[in-house]
C-alpha cells in the first residue's frame, strides 16, 4: 500500500533576532490510508509545527525555511502553489485546534457553519446541507441537534464546541485529518468524551489521522502508531505496542511515567521529567535530551545518537540502545 503522507527529511527554521531556530530537523514518517499516526512531546518540540507545515499554514515572517519533501498522494505538497493548497486544505487535509472558538465564526450559526462547507466541499444544495448538518450533530453527539443547529458558538459550551468543529471537518470529508492537541483545552471528563468521539469516528470513517498530544495517555487508544519527539526531531518511533509496551527511549519512559494508570494496585505518584525543553536557539550538544537523561554517557554529551532499528517499525536514536555504543559507562547525571 502506498502512503497517503510520506514526510521526508523535513526541516523547518525561523530567523529571529536572536539567531536561527531548528524547529523540526530532519524529521521523516509516513501515514498509511485510514491509519491513525500520534505525534507526541513537551511543548517546543516541533509537532505543532510539523503539522502547520503539511498544511502550508506556518507564516511567521520575517526568515522561514523549509527543507525535504512532504508528499501527499505522491505529490509534494512544499512545491504547490498557495492557489492549490487552499484546495488542498479542507478538500484533503483538515485540522482540527486545542481552541475551537478560534476557528468557528462568532456571527453564523454552528448550522450554517457546517452547511457552508458542505456546500463548499460536497457541492450540495443549501436545504440538503441544512438537513446533513442537523445529521452531523447527530454523529458528533450533540443532543437535540434540530434545535442546536440553530445556535450560535457562543451558546455551545467547550466541549460542544469542539464537536462542532469535528463536525465541519467531517463536512469536508477529508483523506487526513490533523487533530492538534484538540481535548487539551477541555476539562477530564468532557476529554474523554471526545477521544472516544474521534476514535469511534475513525472506526466508522477510515480516514487517515495524525493526533498531536503533549500527553500520551490521549494518543493511547486512538493510535496504532506513534511517534515521539524531542527538540524538533523523532527520538521514537513504534507501533503503539512497541512505545508502550516496549519503549526504548530514556525520554519516551519519563513521558509513559507521567501518564496515570487505570490499573495501578495503588496510589501512584506520577512521575515528571525534570528539567526543561533546551533551548532551540542553542541546542545541547550531541543527545539533545542529555542534560534531563538520568543514564546520560560521555558520549551522549558529544555525538547525536544514531538511529537503532529494532524491528522493522521500531526506531530509537539512544545510545544506550545502539550496537555499537561504549557501554557501560558512568552515568554523567547520576542515578535518579
Ligand atoms: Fe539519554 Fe544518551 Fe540516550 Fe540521549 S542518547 S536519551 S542522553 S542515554
Ligand atoms: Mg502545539
């Protein structure tokens, strides 16, 4: 089977006045037809940009560079004129954010809103699109959807919003959806009802999904795959299995340690990653995660680790994991 996404060597940097920021450097995956990718990390580690870049969305002025290729259908979309991109969006790839009130328009109605993209993306007539958008409430949830319809965002609350906003993407029936951090403005309990929305939706829908998440409780029942990042590259790479059940990334364990357990036998303290993100103004040295690693080696200091290939879909860039690292060695951070 072909990729639907086959993003190559992407590398994204802004000139600031400070100097060059790497905000994704070198960073290469695949999404598969109707397969759910997760993209996972701390704040500043490149996901939200790796996503605005697919959707050619990143206009920071004044110095942006992009590098590699990020093709869709075989087609690389860093090639395509802003003309067929905004065809491309909504028609192919949609986007879903953290807050919907930005995305939805104040002064239209949340039918309207829905009936308008499936006019725009589905070329239906204004009374069939009135009819499917009371529809699409319906799949998304929201109770007595021939009243609600009618309403306002601001009459939704913010969970309901967010289903709304699910709603108009599905309007525009995309081949791939980019969910980014969509519950992590969402109290716990409505979170949860929207990841148990999206994951249904993809069941039913099969489309393609890349869910951005700094918590990788979120991705861990939608995803089949995942993928971890730290200061704009992929320090891991798995089935959601292998991350899991068999992660091999000193970063990817502090991040499966902060998540709560539903099977814990007690009361468990939930462990956080000390530290802070670097700096991508001036990145540590070799292992970009070596001054938070608590099995930091010399050479970690000095050489970035190179990619280990644990089976065929399994990759980590640690130097613990890989064949030929000296080994043991002194911990540099010391036991934690
Ligand atoms: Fe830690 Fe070294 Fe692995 Fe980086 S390469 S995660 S510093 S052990
Ligand atoms: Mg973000």
């Amino acid at each position: 089977m072909n990729p639907l996404l086959d993003v190559q060597e992407l590398a994204v940097s802004f000139d600031t006045h400070a100097g060059e920021v790497k905000a994704v450097n070198s960073v290469s995956f695949q999404v598969f037809p109707g397969e759910a990718v997760g993209i996972v990390g701390e704040s500043g580690c490149g996901k939200s940009v790796t996503a605005h870049a697919i959707m050619q969305l990143i206009t920071t002025p004044p110095g942006k560079y992009m590098n590699g290729k990020i093709l869709f259908e075989g087609t690389d979309l860093l090639q395509r004129p802003e003309t067929d991109m905004e065809r491309i969006r909504g028609n192919d790839i949609s986007m879903i954010f953290q807050d919907p009130m930005t995305a939805l328009n104040p002064v239209l109605t949340i039918g309207m809103q829905i009936a308008e993209s499936l006019q725009l993306h589905q070329n239906m007539n204004k009374a069939a699109a009135y009819t499917q958008a009371v529809e699409l409430l319906r799949l998304v949830g929201i109770p007595s959807p021939e009243q609600r319809v009618k309403n306002y965002p601001h009459q939704f609350s913010g969970g309901m919003r967010q289903r709304a906003m699910i709603a108009i993407t599905l309007a525009c029936n995309p081949k791939l959806l980019i969910a980014d951090e969509p519950t992590t403005a969402l109290d716990v309990t409505i979170q949860a009802q929207i990841l148990a929305l999206m994951k249904d939706l993809q069941a039913k829908l099969t489309m393609s999904i890349i869910f951005i998440s700094h918590d990788l409780g979120a991705i861990a029942g939608i995803c089949s795959r995942v993928i971890v990042m730290y200061a704009g590259k992929i320090a891991e790479a798995g089935t959601a299995e292998d991350i899991f059940h068999s992660p091999q990334h000193p970063y990817t364990w502090g991040l499966l340690k902060s998540v709560p357990r539903m099977d814990a036998k007690q009361k468990q303290r939930l462990a956080v990653i000390e530290g802070q993100p670097p700096d991508l103004l001036c990145p540590p040295t070799g292992c970009p995660f070596h001054p938070r690693c608590p099995h930091a080696m010399h050479i970690c200091t000095e050489v970035y680790p190179e990619t280990t290939q644990i089976t065929q879909l399994h990759s980590v860039k640690c130097w613990l994991q890989h064949p030929s690292a000296p080994k043991p060695e002194v911990q540099i951070n010391g036991p934690k």
